[in-house]
C-alpha cells in the first residue's frame, strides 16, 4: 500500500470510503463556497525568503500556548460528528495529538462525549457553542471542568447555521423523509467497510454532550436541525460576559474576522482568539483567513495570543501563518480526513508529516525555531501573504 501523503491523497482516501452525506458534511462549506477557497487560496498566496548558509542544526519547533509545551504550534480544531469517520473517532484523534505532543480541541457535537474522551487518561482541550438554555450551558462548563478540562475555545461565529447546499443534496440534512432516508441508506450500503467498522461497531451514533438537552433525539440525522433550533441568534458580546463568570480557566475565542472584534475580545478579557470564518461554512463572503489575520496581529497581537485555521494543508502552511504573525495554527478537515482513510495511525502520521515539513520550511528560510518565524520571513516580491488581487 502506497502511504497517503498530500491533503488532496487524505481527501480521496476520505471520499473512498466515507458515505457521500458524511464526506460531503466534511468537505462542503457555505453556499458556492467561495470563502472555502479563498482560504486556501490565501495561504497558497503567502511567499517566503529562502535564505542560505545558516546554522539550522538544532531546529526546535516547540512552543507554549495557554501554559501548556507543545511539541509544534499546531492544534486538531473542533470537528462536529468527527466520532462518525472512524469508530469512536474522537478517542482515536486525541491519542494521536497526545502522541504527537499537540492537543486536540473536542467540539460541543462529538459522538463521543466529554467523560468518554476524559476515561483515555489524556488531557483536551474544549469548543463550546452559545445554546438558548444557558443552563445547559452552565453544566456543560462545570462537566468538562471536572474532568480536567483547563482551556475553553467559544466559538461565536455560528448565531444560526449557514446554508450548506450540499448537505441538503447528500440527504443529511432537509426536511426529514424517505427520500433522504434512502440516499443515505443507498450511501451506506455501497461503503461496506465504513458500515462495519463505524455503522455496526461505532456504536453509540449519538451526540454524545448533548443527550441532556435533545429529549432523546441525539442521532446524527438530529444535529443539523437541533442546531438551527437552539443555536441563539440574540446572542451579543454582554452574553461572552456570562460565559466568563461561568469559566475561571482560558478562554479563546474562535471565529473572529475582524479587528474591531479583536479589540472587543482583548477589552472582555479572553486570553485568546482563533481568526476563523469557520472552514467556509457560514458567511460566504469573507476574505481568506490568512488575509484577515495581519490586521488582527497588528490590533491585539500584544494582548492576546492569536491563533488561525482555514486552508491549512501542510507543514508548509504552518510556517508561513507564522511568519504572518500567528502563534499557532488549526487544522481540521486534514485531520477528519485522515481519521476517516486510517483512524489513529493515519492521523499520527499526518502530523509527523507536519512537523517534517515545518522542520525542513524552517531550515530552508534560514531560521532554527518557530519562536524566532515572523515577519521578516515573508518575501513581499511575492506579495507576502498581505494584499491579494
């Protein structure tokens, strides 16, 4: 067997055995998914120095975020159902991270819940969405509190799901009914290997976080319509305001595009922020990540550690959001789909690759340690990675 190695290798190994509702819930984004492009297209658009002659014999690309060493600046981000690519995915991603000395950030909708992750023995990290019963919410923090949890990712770009036309065409989401009912059963039927190990012996399919609040319809046809349901538009910034009377630990705030909210964020008092239009799922109509991010360095890069995720793909990419100013990045559809073509061992592989390739981008721009990437590694004959036509 040939190893996947290229984000496009994982994307197809994925789409091979992976049901068409479940790639298609991974792969897709917002409307004509412009801004899913333009992630990638941004960060493929940042140039860097190749710079001779240095001593780059002891490269170090460790680094602290939040307190905690890492063995890169790379983090698994949150992957709603990700318990649904491989059998009790989750536990599979986070063993994975832990072996490779980078956490994983375990979303509010993963299959497995909090306890099952906590019951491996390994610490994560927790992504938490805004629901209307805000007492839900309040057990939900004081749960993953409990079992250790010391690092809190909110995300606020998710007031209502964005249109994701191609979860409606796969079946996954839409009105409820045979027809959809039976474009997944067909998709099921022809992916014998993930019907196996997943479909029959993944068991539980639930979300396993929210069984308290979803009255028993926790199964994964549910999420989409429980979301556009308890997801609360009204929330406002006086609202971020509860949540950290509620969380002592760190709070990062994932899905900021802007420098205005950047600046609110470091004024509320968050530790961090992650610059995301959330995988080109929601507003169709942003700039790429990379793009946004050196204005938000500029506004609050002394405040708070700023972190970035959209379009990252390679070793490579990380480098190069480092040089633009962020001080770690996430990844999450590299990792989904490689959970789906590999479970555990693919994901570990896929981030040793990671490390290789930032190990070898940083000798070639002539720096030893990610603690000393920045700026001074862009070369603006390419643009930079700052303006873009």
């Amino acid at each position: 067997m040939v190893w996947p190695h290229s984000f496009s290798d994982l994307r197809d190994a994925a789409r091979r055995r992976l049901p068409r509702f479940l790639f298609d819930y991974v792969d897709g984004g917002s409307i004509d998914e412009l801004s899913l492009a333009r992630n990638s297209a941004a960060v493929r658009a940042v140039t860097l120095r190749q710079r001779v002659l240095n001593d780059v014999s002891a490269s170090d690309l460790s680094t602290t975020l939040f307190g905690q060493k890492l063995a890169m600046p790379l983090m698994l981000a949150p992957i709603g159902m990700g318990g649904l690519l491989a059998r009790r995915g989750e536990v599979q991603a986070l063993r994975a991270a832990h072996a490779n000395g980078v956490p994983m950030v375990a979303s509010t909708v993963t299959v497995c819940s909090a306890q099952e992750i906590a019951r491996t023995g390994l610490p994560f990290w927790f992504q938490l969405y805004m629901a209307k019963d805000r007492g839900f919410v309040i057990d939900l923090l004081a749960q993953v509190k409990a079992l250790g949890c010391e690092t809190l990712f909110m995300t606020v770009d998710l007031p209502l799901p964005g249109p994701r036309w191609r979860d409606q065409r796969s079946g996954l989401s839409g009105p409820p009914g045979l027809r959809g009912q039976g474009r997944r059963w067909r998709e099921i039927l022809a992916h014998p290997g993930w019907t196996w190990d997943v479909g029959l012996h993944g068991r539980p399919h639930t979300l396993g976080n929210l069984v308290p609040i979803m009255n028993g319809k926790v199964r994964m046809g549910d999420f989409l319509r429980w979301s556009g349901q308890n997801f609360d538009p009204s929330v406002t910034w006086k609202d971020l305001e509860f949540i950290r009377q509620h969380w002592t630990g760190t709070l990062v705030l994932k899905g900021i595009m802007d420098a205005d909210d950047a600046r609110r964020v470091a004024d509320l008092g968050a530790d961090g922020l992650v610059v995301s239009n959330h995988g080109g799922r929601q507003l169709d109509g942003t700039v790429g990540t990379a793009q946004a991010l050196p204005s938000i360095v500029d506004a609050v890069g002394e405040r708070l550690t700023v972190l970035i995720d959209g379009g990252i793909r390679n070793g490579l990419d990380v480098l190069r959001m480092l040089a633009l100013g962020a001080k770690g990045v996430m990844i999450g559809r590299p990792w989904a789909f490689a959970l789906a073509a590999g479970g555990e061992e693919a994901v570990s592989r896929m981030l040793a690759q990671y490390a290789q390739e930032l190990r070898v981008g940083l000798a070639l721009t002539g720096c030893a340690s990610v603690a000393n990437a920045g700026p001074h590694l862009l070369d603006h004959r390419g643009g930079g990675g700052l303006s873009f036509t």
